[in-house]
C-alpha cells in the first residue's frame, strides 16, 4: 500500500514536472514569439522612419525659398534722419556691426556718422560710404573713393520668405554659435534640463508624465524631450497619442545617433513655431527676436530669452501682445526655472522680474503687405514657376516702401473705423413695440455686410506701387480688392473733362473747351441710339449756366454727361482706354463711371494727370537676382503719352477745386494741407483719387455684395486718403509736397468771377486758372460789363446778379474758387424754397448717384464770404 502511494506521488511529481517544463518552454516560446515580433515592428519602424529621416535631412533642411525685399531706404543730404535709426535698418537688412560683417555687408559707428561697407551679396556696389549726422539731419555723405554723394540708398529690407502653397511662414536661419548662452540655457530650464544627459528619450520625465496621465484621465502631460519635440514638428502631426509618442521616441533616437547636440538644438532654434505676425507664422527664435522685440538674437537680455523661452509651450495662449499678464507670468516662471537649474542666480531673476514687456510697436496685419506678396507671387509664378523661384533662392526686389504701407496700414484702421460707425448709424433705428401703456421704444439693427476698402499709393513718376492694402483683415478674407473690379463713379469724370481740354490742342483754339468754358448744368433727356438716358444730379438740384471749372469741382453729373456729348463719347472712351480704363463704351452712362475698372487700374490711369500725359503702368517688380546678386531680370514700368503734357497741367490746376472748396474738401477738413489735387466718387462704392507732387493714392470702399454703401465719397473715402496723406507727409522722404509746376505752354491768369474774364481792379472777386496758351480770355471784366451787358444778362440772368461766391477757409485757395453762376432775385427764392423741400428731393433716385452729397456736405459746412454782403455759398 505504502509502495504504491510513494509510487503515485513520484509519477504525480514526474508530471507536474513535465508539465512544469511544457509551460516554461511555451513562456520562452511566446517571450521569444514576442521579441521576434517586437524587433521585427521595431526594426520595420525603425528602418521606416531611418529613411525617412535621411530623405527629410539629407538636403538642405529647410525648405528653400525665394525672398522678397521692399524697396531701398534712399537718404539725401537735408533728410532727418540718426545715427541710431540708420543702424537699425542696416541690421534688419543683414548687416552686422562687427569686424567680420555678413555676406551683406557691415557698418561701424564713427563719431558724428556711420561707415558702411556693403558685401559681396549686397543689391549694391561694393562702393562704401560714410554719412555724417548733425542736428538731426544727414549733413554730408563722403564716399568711398574720397568724393561726396549728394544721396546714399541703403540696403533693402527682407520682407518675407516667398512662401510654397498656403505656408505662410516667416523664418531667420541662425547657428548654435549665433544663439547666446541665455537663450539656450532659458529653454533648456523650462523646456528639457537632461537635454546634453539624455539619450533623445527622458524615460524618467516620460514614466512621470504617463503616471499623471492615469491618474487625471487625460492625456494632457507631455514629457517630450527637445529632440522629440522637433520630431514631431519635423515629421509627424501634433496630435497625442501613443503611436505619435512611440513614433517620436523612434525618430528622436535616429536623430541623437545622427547629430550632434548643438546641432540638434540649432535644429529646434529654427523650427519651433513662436506665434503670429498678421498672417504670417513666426518659426524660430531668430524670427521670434525680431518679431517681438525687433533685435538681433544675440543682443537679447535675459528678461526677452525668458519670455521667448516661455512662449513655446502656447504661443497664441500666451502672446504677450494679447495676453500681456499671461506672458509675464510665464516668463517669470521660466527665471524661477533657470534659478533651479543654477544658471542664473536669484538676484539675477529678481531683477528680471522687475523689467517690464519692452516689445516691438505692434504691427498692423497690413504692415507685412500680405495682398502685395500674393500678387507678387502670382506675377512671378506666371513668369518663372513657383518652385524654380524657391529653388534658385531668388531675391525678389520689389517697389514696397515698408514705412509707407505701415502709413496706409494705419490709416485704413482709422478710416474704415468711421465707415463702420456710418453704417452702424444707418442701419440702426427706432422702433415702437406694444400699444398703448405697454408701448415701448426699442433699438432695432438691420443686418448687413461689413464694408472692406482698398488703398492703393504708387509714385507717379515710376509707377512704382509704394503700398497697398487689399482689405480690412487679411485673416478674413483673402480677396485682394485693390484688383477687384468695380463702378468707378465720378473719379472717372476727369477724363471726360481731359477730353474737353484737348479740344485746345487737337482743334481750333477758338473753338477749344476752356476751364472758363460755360456748361449747363439742367435736367436734360440724352438721346443714345434708341435708349434715352436722363442722368439727375445729387438731390435733383441743378445749377445752370456753370464754368467745366466749377462743374467738375462740385462733380454736377448733367453738366459732365453733357460736355461727354459735346466733345463726342467715343473722343472720351479712347482717352479713358490708352489711360487703362479698357471697360469703356462710347455711351452717356460712361460719363459718370458706369463701368468698372479696379483701383490699381484707377492709380495707373491717373498717372496721365500727376505724370506731364504719361500714363505709367504700376510695377512691383523691380529687380530679380541670385543669391550672389547676379541679376536676372530687371523690370520697368510701362509708358505711354495720352495727354499733351499742357493739358495734363490743366487738369491737375481743374482738379485742386475739388480738394480746396469742392466735393473733397473733407481732405482739408482731416488737416492735410499740402499742395494736392483729387476727386470724389460715389456710385454703389465710395472711391477717391488724388495725388500731390510725389504721391498718388487711390481709395476704394464698399460691399463685397455689390449693395449700395449709400456713403459718399467725401464722407467713407476721402478721410481714409487724407489720413494716409498726413503720415506719409511725415516720412523724410515724401515730406517736400511741392506745388504742382507747369510746362511752356501754359499759362495762369486772374479771372472774375461774374464774366469769367480777364480780372482787372474795377473786378475785385477773382480766381486763377490755367489754359492752354492762346485759349484763355481775351477781354476784361469792365469790358465784357460795359459793352456787353446784354448778353451777359442772358447767360448769368439779368438784372439783380447775385455772384455765387466761395466759402471762406484757409486750407484752400478761396479766392480761386470759379462761379457756379450769376442768381436772380428769384431764382433765389426758389432755391430757398428747394432748401426747404430737400427731404423729399433727397427721396428722388436718379439713374445714376453722383458726388452731388460731398458738395451738399461741402455747402453746409462752409459759410457765405464775408465779402460778399450775404449772398449763398454754392451747391
């Protein structure tokens, strides 16, 4: 019994040995199962990713791009100008103010003056220059060879990267050794403090992370280290979850075998999203310095590596333009930080602590010229292709002053701001909800659209587009509308006047069209094949007998539609289409800007009046080069001659009255006094054109919808013209707004305003205008008085003349202010008895809506002439 139990538990024992054995077998079975299987997917990933990082590393890492340059800062003796400011330029055009200087070139600071030596990949010469600063202004510029230069252009500045597709990015490339220490050492205490221990994986930092992930129940801790940090943002999504973070652990270790640290680090420097500047992303600590504090990365201080340190984690979270208290926050956390980590001491942090955000002016979306580069992308990608522009690194030159499209930038924020106040105010009513005791008055909104506006400013003799502003918000919208066609309105007028005035050349002189030239200006049928066609002026108000002088200056659409048929619609369409304008038809409705032309158009076509005739296509373009400077194509505004240059002068001299005592004399009113010479218009949108002596400027405001905006040129447009007027004027180099000249051939006399002739002492109240020489008054005001009173009385209404006079005001000429006409005691009365209908008169809609409301707010706004014993300011 006993031998059988002892031989049961030994075959018992036997077995579960046996089975013992089978399961460690499986187990090592299954481990080795599953190692195979695991080196297998890690060495198929490893390998994946291996190839993936030699294809991404291998060439040149980032991506290469074109880039565009604005126009180069040009300083004449006189401009004011300092040492200071000429320094800063220099250094955000990419030079450097050490010995060894950059590809562009270097300066040193000499006692009085800068040096400036230009290198070998400068869009200059190699010539150097020395220019010398007293009382705020450039006193001398020696040049190099020993001479002096009466001006000295400086280095242009980089705009942007011509970004690939929709990556609108923003980049500075800098090296490890071009990184100052407390950069580094800022984003090594809040970002990864075992970055030169670690392997490319903080398995400890990892492990924690992970743990806190648990326990909260969310994926929310990161525990990435810096290399893993630029896997991500070099090859993966930043989306977490544990493939991604297995993935980057993977390319983290290919990376760590492959570079260096420093190179790794130089690597993250230049990659690592830092925020937004208008519509462009800024990648990289060096574009990060310059966006926010507009320096060089190695001149940052501790407090500005700290904030930049601390802006990684969230940049838009934390932007310290929005989020001021946020940044500071974070900053302070990051000197703590660094505390810990022993590379700064706590005196050190404390005193950090203290500094305030010392950041750059905030930019204005528009001051990065975001609808500008489009259109030089799409110009060059035309011409080049897209990728062989960025792969050859072009440097694209282009005509962008950056002083001047911040001026536009600025100016269309303050404008647009009033528009908006205006159709808040028109779309806002009262309204009577409930009867009775509960009756009640509510506020009631209607909705609509919100109006957008472009701005479009070129020189006027190179046709050279300065600035421009395409929209109210190019994070909005990305419809450029300073190419956008659209009714022009009454800017188009001009040309129907330019028409008339060409009669004195192409014509007989006698029989020539004069700015003196009477016109009547009353409701009138026009007749154009089998369509009738009855144009009314602004409130239906009419004016007769006026000079093409006044007409134009208070835009009287009769009077303008009526000059159109005389001096022949298709002599005005062909004008109006070697000027640009190529929508035109020979038709009635052309007169008053029925037909669309975009505002770049509308700058271009007015050339012919600010350029001597010479009508000059806007560039913006100027020059395409390598990156060794080596040029590839250079490009020039087109030419052509449209108008004699003695009439171009007496359009410029006809188109002052609109600015000093007509229709746009809300330019005056902003405070932009200097010599200029524009034009109101107003058809669904609101435009103005105008230009001075070295500055023409369109500005166009609307719906995007085609709706009427049902705002006047004077009141949506013009404020937006005189604001960007006023800071260009600022500018050293368009501060000299000169008076416009006049060619041989022309000639300004005094007229009176009664006869619209020659004025003489017995004719006190005169104005001046030019003519073509040979088409001006003959006689004198005594002389048409005396002997000729009979058909003057016919022409300017009898007996008990009343001359319509001026406004007084000592922004505009007054006194050079033409005659609407002569008033009879009872035309008078009428018109008084019109004032008083006005509310239905204004009900009236016409085929076509004129300025006739900026000359309305014009009339109210200005006061009889003293001189005048009481008569009426004008319509």
């Amino acid at each position: 019994m006993s031998a059988s139990k002892g031989k049961s538990r030994s075959q018992a024992s036997a077995e579960g040995w046996r089975r013992y054995e089978r399961e460690i077998r499986l187990g090592v079975a299954a481990f080795i199962v599953v190692c195979i299987v695991f080196f297998s997917v890690f060495t198929y990933y490893y390998v994946k990713y291996q190839r993936i990082v030699d294809r991404r590393m291998s060439g040149q890492i980032f991506a290469p791009s074109a880039k565009i340059y604005a126009r180069p800062v040009e300083l004449d003796v006189g401009d004011r100008a300092s040492v200071s400011e000429i320094a800063a330029d220099l250094r955000r055009s990419g030079y450097s103010d050490d010995a060894k200087g950059t590809d562009f070139g270097r300066f040193e600071l000499r006692h009085g003056g800068i040096e400036i030596y230009p290198g070998p990949q400068s869009y200059h010469s190699s010539d150097s220059a020395t220019i010398y600063i007293a009382d705020g202004k450039v006193s001398r510029i020696a040049g190099g060879n020993g001479g002096d230069l009466s001006a000295y252009e400086l280095e242009p500045q980089l705009v942007t990267a011509l970004f690939q597709g929709e990556d609108r990015s923003k980049r500075q490339i800098v090296k490890f050794n071009e990184i100052p220490k407390v950069m580094v050492d800022a984003v090594l205490a809040i970002e990864d403090r075992r970055f030169f221990q670690h392997g490319g994986v903080n398995y400890y930092r990892l492990a924690e992370a992970g743990i806190t992930d648990v326990l909260h129940h969310h994926r929310g801790q990161g525990g990435s280290t810096l290399t893993m940090q630029l896997s991500r943002g070099f090859f993966l999504t930043p989306e977490k979850t544990m493939k991604r973070k297995f993935t980057e652990m993977l390319i983290a270790i290919e990376l760590e075998q492959r570079f260096s640290k420093q190179q790794i680090f130089e690597l993250y420097a230049n990659q690592v999203p830092m925020g937004q500047r208008g519509s462009y992303g800024i990648s990289g600590f060096g574009e990060a310095a310059r966006a926010y504090f507009n320096k060089d990365i190695k001149n940052l201080t501790l407090p500005e590596a700290a904030l930049l340190a601390g802006l990684i984690q969230r940049p838009s979270y934390l932007s310290p333009y929005r989020h001021p208290e946020r940044a500071l926050d974070r900053r302070n956390l990051v000197l703590d930080s660094m505390v810990e980590t022993g590379t700064i001491t706590r005196d050190e942090a404390d005193k950090a602590k203290a500094t305030p955000l010392k950041l750059a002016a905030p930019n204005v979306e528009a001051s990065d010229a975001p609808y500008f580069v489009d259109m030089v992308k799409d110009f060059l990608g035309s011409k080049y292709g897209e990728t062989d522009i960025n792969e050859n690194q072009y440097r694209i030159y282009t005509s962008i002053d950056p002083e001047l499209q911040k001026a536009a930038a600025e100016a269309v924020e303050v404008g647009i701001k009033g528009v908006d106040e205006q159709v808040l105010k028109a779309r806002t009513k009262k309204v009577k909800v409930g009867t009775g005791k509960n009756a009640k008055t509510d506020t009631e909104v209607k909705p609509g659209p919100e109006a957008q506006v472009a701005l479009v400013a070129i020189d006027p003799h190179t046709g050279e587009v300065l600035a421009l502003v395409g929209g109210r918000n190019y994070g909005m919208s990305q419809l450029n509308h300073a190419i956008a066609k659209r009714p022009t309105g009454s800017i188009f007028k001009p040309f129907v006047y330019a028409a008339a005035m060409n009669t004195a050349i192409t014509g007989d002189p006698a029989q020539a069209v004069t700015p003196a030239s009477l016109v009547d200006d009353s409701p009138t049928t026009f007749m154009y094949g089998d369509q009738i066609y009855e144009p009314r002026n602004y409130k239906a108000e009419y004016h007769g007998q006026v000079t093409a002088r006044y007409a134009l200056a208070m835009s009287l659409n009769n009077a303008t539609v009526k000059l159109a048929e005389q001096v022949g619609y298709d002599n005005v369409a062909n004008l109006a289409k070697n000027a640009g304008i190529v929508s035109v038809k020979a038709t009635p409705a052309m007169a008053l800007g029925a037909y669309d032309a975009t505002p770049l158009e509308m700058a271009g076509a007015y050339t012919v009046f600010a350029n001597g005739g010479v009508r000059l296509s806007p560039t913006l373009v100027k020059s395409v080069r390598t990156t060794k400077g080596d040029v590839v194509d250079n490009f020039q505004a087109e030419s052509r001659n449209v108008l004699d240059p003695r009439v171009a002068a007496v359009l410029t001299d006809m188109l002052q009255g609109p600015v000093n005592y007509g229709t746009g004399y809300t330019v005056r009113q902003r405070g932009f006094t200097a010599p200029a010479a524009g034009k109101t218009g107003t058809s669904h949108d609101a435009w103005f054109a105008g230009y001075t002596s070295n500055l023409l400027c369109i500005v166009w405001v609307g719906f995007d919808d085609y709706s009427d905006i049902k705002l006047s040129g004077a009141v949506a447009a013009a404020p937006v013209w005189a604001e960007f007027m006023k800071r260009a004027q600022k500018i050293s180099q368009y501060e000299d707004m000169k008076g416009f000249g006049q060619p041989s051939g022309v000639v300004s006399v005094e007229l009176d305003k009664v006869t619209n002739d020659l004025a003489t002492p017995s004719c006190p109240e005169t104005y001046t205008a030019s003519f073509v020489a040979g088409t001006e008054p003959k006689e004198t005001c005594d002389q048409a008085l005396g002997d000729h009173r009979g058909i003057l009385s016919k022409i300017f209404g009898g007996s008990g003349q009343q001359t319509v006079l001026p406004p007084p005001t000592t922004n505009g000429p007054v006194n050079n202010m033409p005659p609407a006409q002569t008033t009879t005691s009872a035309q008078q009365q009428q018109q008084d008895q019109n004032k008083k209908k006005k509310g239905f008169f204004g009900k009236i809609a016409g085929f076509f809506k004129s300025d006739g409301s900026d000359g309305q707010q014009s009339q109210q706004q200005n006061q009889t002439d003293p001189n005048n014993n009481g008569s009426a300011s004008p319509h």
